[in-house]
C-alpha cells in the first residue's frame, strides 16, 4: 500500500516537475510578447501592423519547429527509457538538419524579398516598408530559435525542464530591455523604430541559442554532438524515425490552416464578432498554455515506460493523465467561467462586444474540460507511443470534417449569431474526445519504437 502511494507521489511530483516549468515559460512568452506589442505600439498604428504581419513567417517556421521536436520528443524519451545514448544523438542530428534547412530557407526568403512577402498580406506602402525593415533585420534568429527549441525540447526530457525556462527568462528579459533603448534610442543607442525592435529580438534569440549550447556540452554531453556521426543516417534509421515524425509535422501545419479556415467563417458575421473571438482567444490562450505542459508531461512520461519496457505502468500512466487532465480541465473551466466579466475588462471593446466575448468564454469555459482531454490524448499519449498517424487522423478529421464545415454551415447558411456559431465549431473538440478514447481503450497506440530494423 505504502509502495502504491509512494510510487503516485512519484508520479505526481514528476508530472509537475515537467509541465510547470513548460506553463510558467508560455506565460513568460505571452507576457513579454505583450510588453513589445506595448512598445512598439507607441510609434503607431502601421508599426503594429508592420511587425504583427512580418511575425506571421516566424509564426509559420515556429509551427515547423513544434511539429519536430514533438516528433523527436516520441524518439528522445523512449530512447532515454531503454538507455540508447547513440540513437539520441542521430534524433538531435535529423532534427536539427530538418529544423535548419527549413530556418535557412525561410532565412533566405526574408533576406531576398521581404517587400514581396509583405505584399502578401498589405498593400499599404508604410507597412510593407517598415514590415520589410523588420524582415531584414530578424532573418537569421530563425536559425537560432531552431537550435534553441530543440535543445530546449530534449533537456525536457532528460529531466532537466528548469534549464530552458530559466534561459529563455533571461533572453526575453534582454529582448524586452533591448528594445526600450533601441526602439527609442535611449541614451547612447540610436533609435532604430522597428528595425531596433527586430535586432533586439536577433539578439536575445543568438543569446538564447548561446547559453543553451554552453549548458548541454558543460553539464549533458548525452545531447552534445561532437562529431558528423550524428548527422549519418542509415537508411533503416530514416525508415524508422520519419513515417512516424512527418504526421506530427502534417498535424501541426494542417491544424494551424483549419485555424484560419475559422477565422474566415467568424469574419463572415463582421466585426463585433471577429472582435468578441479575438478576446475570447486571447484569454483562452492562457488556459492553452497549461493544457500544453500537461501534455508535454505525458509524451516524456509515458515514452520513457514504453522505452523501458513497462507496458503496465504505460496503460496505468495513460488513465492517470486522462484523470488529471479531466481534474484540470474542470478547475480551469470554473475559473474562467467565474471571471470572464473581469477577463473582458482588460480590453478596451465596447459593451455589446464585451457581452458576446463573455458570452463565448462561458462556452470556451464548458468545453475545457473536453479541451483538456483531447490535448493529453492527442498531443501526449497518442504521440508517446508513435501512434502518430492515428492521432492526425483523430485531430484533423475533428477539424476538417467537423469543425470547418460546421462553421460555414453555421455563418452562411443558417445565419447563426457568433456565439450560436461558436458553439457549434465546439463540436469538433467532442468528435476529437470520442475518437480519441476508443482509440486508448483500444490499446493499439503502444508502439517500441527503440528497437530499429
């Protein structure tokens, strides 16, 4: 009994130990992100504008990353699991071949044609000209954040979550004092605008990339590579890594176009909507970041039981995390639903779109706990098993077939306010739920993948 309890306090303490350091970094990168906002704000309405639209090509190159470090996430915990020190390093070599050359291209096209890039979304003259500054200056950070995001991804799984929260702490701290003196030019610097903005956000990333590099061959030569071995890939290795990664990455970039397919159904209803959405998802956020590091928790977790072979403790950690995930999610969604008419007072929105964006928290509220389930599930026992296939399959069919043609059902043919409509786009994340579960209690999502062929 005692060795029962023990074993969940364990259990517990190591949960925690992964996910918060993974949410209190999210908040971190909300926070922060908002102080630049602020920032460049006060050059006005066209900066704003310049650096939201010139972000969206590192919004595009960081869902990239995600979708490769989630797929060597699976590689990396079952390896650590059964001890295999060689093929951790050939997981850190493709990945950061993959993430590079994607970096390098993006890098290139930012460089080269910035102008081109920024007509894309504008053709207002004074944004696509400060877009471009931004653009220039900001290219190659994308290598850096590459490296970093990998690095940071398999400190993680080692057990060392605290590393790479602490890091990026100090490099976004840099980035936020970089840009008060060189968007303003504060004493001796010069006041660069937006391209001072946007060398300061080269900079803490090279910084970011730096420190992180100088800790992993200081302190964890398991993830230091040393030599061009880890970058020789036989070909039975590439046989067994890439059918299983490459669904993560297809995830990642289809789900973030079903995201936009939505915004263009909301968009349909005018602007009252889109601004009561906007709101509803800038405080749902939050609740996101902490339902991604529970599920960070559950990929490293239960990848290293199924790496170590314990195929009991892998199906007892998969119900554990489904029940925190329920626990958690029913916390969360009492919380906002308590505090939604505060949430909508940070917003400067008038009060007939204030009443619709608390209208939508109330229904984003009921559904967190679903919300919850499915991102454990899908992102994190799914994927910790290699059960990658089935869980894009689980995500994009509750995206795609469900929660897209719902949302134009509902905005161009029956008409349905923002909230009835978002409530019927909440019905993918039901779909998702039921898929998901069977799918668990089916028990063929376990896959060794530490033994190659």
């Amino acid at each position: 009994m005692n060795s029962a309890i023990s074993e969940r306090k364990a259990f517990y303490r190591k949960m925690v130990g992964i996910a918060l350091p993974v949410v209190f970094q999210g908040l971190l990168n909300n926070s922060l992100s908002f102080v630049d906002t602020v920032m460049i704000g006060q050059l006005g309405e066209a900066s704003i504008a310049a650096v939201a639209l010139a972000n969206q090509m590192f919004f595009l190159i960081s869902l990239l990353y995600f979708g490769v470090c989630s797929g060597a996430s699976i590689f990396l915990s079952q390896f650590w699991g059964a001890g295999n020190r060689t093929n951790i390093q050939k997981v850190l070599g493709l990945s950061v071949l993959v993430a590079g050359i994607a970096a390098l291209v993006m890098a290139i096209a930012s460089l080269l044609f910035p102008t081109q890039i920024m007509r894309i979304f504008t053709d207002d003259s004074t944004v696509v000209l400060r877009g471009s500054e931004y653009l220039r200056v900001v290219a190659l950070s994308y290598l850096f954040s590459a490296i970093s995001q990998i690095l940071a991804t398999s400190l993680r799984v080692i057990g060392h979550a605290k590393t790479p929260l602490k890091v990026a702490l100090f490099a976004l701290t840099f980035n936020a004092v970089g840009n008060y003196f060189l968007i303003f030019g504060i004493g001796p610097f010069p006041a660069w605008g937006v391209a001072g903005a946007a060398l300061s956000t080269a900079l803490s990333r090279l910084l970011e990339m730096v420190v992180l590099i100088i800790i992993v061959y200081r302190r964890h030569p398991v993830l230091a590579i040393k030599n061009l071995d880890a970058f020789r890939f036989t070909r039975s290795f590439l046989a067994h890594v890439v059918p299983t990664s490459l669904p993560v990455i297809f995830n990642e970039v289809f789900w973030a176009l079903g995201m936009v397919a939505y915004k263009i159904a909301y968009s349909k209803l005018g602007i009252s909507a889109i601004a009561a959405i906007n709101v509803t998802e800038a405080i749902g956020n939050l609740f996101f970041v902490a339902l991604m590091g529970v599920s960070n928790a559950t990929l490293i977790m239960i990848g290293i039981k199924i790496g170590e072979g314990e195929k009991e403790m892998v199906h007892r950690y998969a119900r554990r995390f489904i029940l925190t995930s329920i626990a958690i999610g029913l916390s969360m969604g009492v919380f906002e639903a308590l505090f939604a008419p505060s949430f909508t007072r940070l917003f400067n929105i008038s009060d007939a779109v204030r009443s619709l964006a608390i209208t939508c928290l109330y229904i984003h509220a009921s559904l967190l706990t679903v919300r919850s389930v499915n991102i454990v599930i899908i992102v994190g026992i799914l994927r910790s098993g290699g059960d990658t296939r089935f869980s894009m399959f689980a995500e994009l069919f509750g995206v795609w077939a469900v929660g897209v043609p719902l949302a134009f059902l509902g905005s161009t043919v029956l008409n349905l306010s923002i909230t009835g409509l978002y409530l019927l786009v909440g019905m993918e994340e039901v779909t998702k739920m039921f898929i998901g579960l069977a799918r668990i209690k089916g028990g063929k999502w376990v896959n060794d993948l530490t033994t190659i062929h």
